[in-house]
C-alpha cells in the first residue's frame, strides 16, 4: 500500500511530462526545472504521512524518467533525417552520449541496478543541450526557461528558510529516519542545516548558487522580483554551510567583465562593493553557523576538509592506475545502496576524482574535449563579438565552475549550465548555417555571372 501510494505519485508528477514530450513542447525544460526542485520534498511528505521511511522512493526517481523524455525527443531529433541540431551540436551529444554509454556499461558491470539509478544524472546534459540548441533562435522560450528556472530556485530558497525557522515535521521525521542527523545538525529551529526540498544540503547549496548566479549576472530576470528573489536565495545558500557554492557565485561575479571585455563591469563592480561594505556586518548576524564557515574560506589551506580532498586526490589516481576504464556509473553515492542495500557511502570527493573515476581514462579525456568545445563555441562567438548576455554568462558560469568542481561534482544532473551550453552551440550552428549560406550564394552569384559573360562572347562572336 505504501508502495503504491509513492507510485500513484510518481505517475501524477510524469503524466504531463509524457504529454509534453510527445509534442516536442519547450515546456519540458520549464516542468522539469520544477521536478529536480521539489520532487524530494514531495517525496518526503508522502513517507510523513504513510509513517514510513521509504529510502527508494519511486519519487526520488521522477526527475530521471523526466529527464530522460527530454533525451528522447533529441535523439529522436538526432536521428531524423534532416533534423535541426547542427553539426557542433551533433557532434558533442555524440561525444558526451558516447562516454555516459561506456561510463553505465562498466557500472552495470560493477553496480548492477546501481547503475540503472544514477543514470538519469548522467543523461540530463543531453537533454538539456539538445533542447538548449534546438530553441537557440527562439529568444523567448530562452527567457522564459531563465524565469522558471530563477522561480524554482526561489521556492527552494523560501521554503529552505522557512524549514530552517521552523522544521517541518515531515523534514525532522526523514532527518532521523535517514540517518542524516549529527551531519546536517538536530531537527530543532536553526541548529540544522539548510537542504530545503533536496535530499541533502550539498545539492540545495548548488542549486541554490546557480540561480543566484543567472539573477546576478541576467539583467530582467523575474523583473522587479530579481533583486529580492537574489538576496533571499544568497540567504538560503549561507544557511547551507557550503563554502564551495559562496567561492562559486563570487568567482562567477568577479570573471563576468574580466571574460567578456569589460561587459557588465559597473554593475559588478558596483555589487563587489555593496559586499566588502556591508557583508561583514551581514555576515557577524547570520544565525547558525553561517558567519564562522565563511570566515574559514580565508584559510582554507588549514581546513580538514581542504586537506581531505587533497588527500583523495591522491587516493584517486592510483586507483585511476588500477581501474584505467573506471568503476562506471553507479558505483558510489546513493545508487550503490541500491545494488549493496545498505546504508554505506563512499567518502566524499573532488568533482574531478568523481569523474575520473566514473570515467575512467578514457571517458574523461573525452568530457575534457566536451568541455573544450563548449569553450571554443563561446569563444567564438565573443571574437564575432556577438553581443549575448547569455554567452556571457556561460563564460563566467564555466570558469567559475571549473574551480567549484574541486570540491563538487556540479557538472552531472539538470543543471542550467547546460543549457546555456546548448545554447552557445545553437548559436554556432547558427552562424555556421549563415555563412555557407553567404558563401553558396556568392558562388551562385560568380556562376551566373561567368555564365552570362560567355553568352555575351559567344552572341558578340
């Protein structure tokens, strides 16, 4: 009966998707924004109300059957013939969808069902590109898609500040019921961390960053609502604890005009010292233990959290030696309880030592050449000096984001970096398309003309 209590859900929550993507609608992307944000929530007010702790809920899984309809309908795409992806787009789906393959046949291999429940993190980016690409041209659903994904990560900020004031009951029950408490503090008002809606407080922190990032560095995102909606998500972020996503969003704000010759440079520099005026007192009356994670940052050589993933680095790459093909996907976190049933975890790690070893050799070489491309499509399109503020934000977004991945692994999921990724590739294919265009019909216009000379010879003579 439980069980088909959190299936009913689950069905509810994917019905509409199913009917979105069987139309193709942009409106996947916007609805699945929603799901990644709340489905855990959902999850847990329904183990609340059965009495029961349910930790491989069919909810938990909504956003990767979500997601994966959204990889459906590009590679349906893809394999149409004629179909609208260009050929940079193509060929980075392939890249990235060919190294996810051989990354869950090795996990299958080593984590059975495991594999089959991390998946949808793995496949997310396909989608998200895909679609990224496909509405390039449409400037709206681009804008719309900004201003949902800015709303749900305002939900996770307000109901994440209302849980630390008050702890929901259903929020306490899976705190103790999952074995969380000591690491996200007790189930009492301000002495547990923030997670909001996510299952843990590390997801939340970044979800809640990369929406503080899009209404820092977007200029009309929710309109009057985006500076409100930017401090309380900052707000909820510090109540995370996470000092990876606070070094992610400064350093984003701080390269946006370094990587994009000067734009935006006033309103940075403007916001740069609103912070250094007013941040210490903000911070000296941030309840928790908000203030004194932050002020670790400046030593943060001398933080045995630092020194850990120094160590595993380490640890990483000589099990990089032992396992050159990687352990494939599923085989750490949450998806290896699946297959081991149990509640052991492996250590946490750097965002490179996970790809790494998820990858092996092989595969991360080909992520790396995956996320040049990405570069050099927004590279190009700045040196056309193509004047795109959404350009300029995945400039930030992505170096940024190269730092954070020491310590987290941001890259996997359904995050909005991809589909600015998408975008910049869309916008290349583009300008691709043009130009063939433009030379096709300069030869056309040569050929007529070398044509009607010969005529004209051939009458004179």
């Amino acid at each position: 009966m439980l069980e088909s209590t959190s299936l009913l859900v689950a069905c509810l929550i994917c019905l509409p998707a199913l009917i979105m993507a069987s139309r193709q609608s942009s409106w996947l992307i916007d609805y699945l924004f929603f799901v990644v944000a709340l489905n855990r929530g959902v999850r847990r007010v329904v183990d609340y109300n059965n009495g029961y702790f349910n930790p491989f809920s069919t909810i938990s899984l909504t956003p990767i059957i979500v997601g994966g309809l959204a990889v459906v309908v590009v590679l349906l795409e893809l394999n149409r013939r004629g179909h609208e992806l260009g050929h940079r787009t193509a060929n980075v789906l392939y890249l990235y969808g060919g190294a996810v393959a051989f990354a869950f046949v090795i996990g299958f291999i080593n984590a059975k069902l495991g594999a089959v429940y991390a998946l949808g993190d793995y496949i997310a980016p396909i989608g998200l590109m895909g679609y990224g690409s496909l509405w390039a041209a449409d400037s709206k659903t681009i804008d719309r898609w900004c201003h949902t994904f800015a709303a749900s990560v305002l939900v996770v900020a307000v109901y994440g500040i209302w849980q630390f004031y008050t702890i929901p009951p259903w929020d306490g029950f899976w705190l103790m019921a999952s074995g969380m408490d000591g690491y996200m503090g007790i189930p009492e008002p301000t002495k547990m961390t923030l997670f909001s809606t996510m299952n843990e407080r590390g997801p939340a922190a970044m979800y809640l960053c990369c929406g503080a990032i899009l209404l820092m560095l977007r200029p009309g995102t929710l309109g009057l609502l985006r500076w409100p909606a930017a401090v309380a998500i900052l707000f909820a972020m510090l109540l995370t604890y996470s000092r990876t996503t606070v070094i992610f969003a400064g350093l984003a704000v701080a390269l946006f005009p370094l990587l994009n010759r000067g734009s935006g440079l006033l309103p940075v520099a403007g916001l740069s010292l609103l912070v250094l005026v007013a941040g210490p007192s903000i911070m000296a009356r941030m309840p928790g233990q908000a203030s004194a994670r932050v002020e670790t940052i400046g030593a943060i050589q001398d933080d045995g959290s630092f020194k850990g993933r120094i160590m595993l680095l380490g640890v990483a790459l000589r099990g990089a030696i032992a396992e050159p093909l990687g352990r494939g996907i599923g085989a750490d976190g949450m998806a290896s309880r699946v297959q081991q049933a149990s509640n052991a975890v492996v250590a946490d790690s750097t965002g490179y030592v996970k790809t790494l070893a998820t990858y092996g050799w092989i595969g991360f070489f080909v992520i790396v050449t995956v996320l040049y491309r990405l570069w050099r499509s927004s590279s190009d399109l700045v040196t056309w000096e193509l004047d795109d503020r959404n350009v300029r934000i995945f400039r930030a977004w992505f170096i940024a984001g190269m730092v954070a991945l020491f310590s987290g692994n941001w890259l996997v999921g359904a995050s909005f970096f991809w589909v600015l990724a998408g975008y910049c590739l869309g916008k290349m294919d583009q300008e691709d398309k043009s130009e063939q265009l433009a030379v096709g019909s300069k030869q056309w216009e040569d050929g007529r003309w070398e044509i009607g000379s010969n005529q004209t010879s051939v009458d004179s003579y």
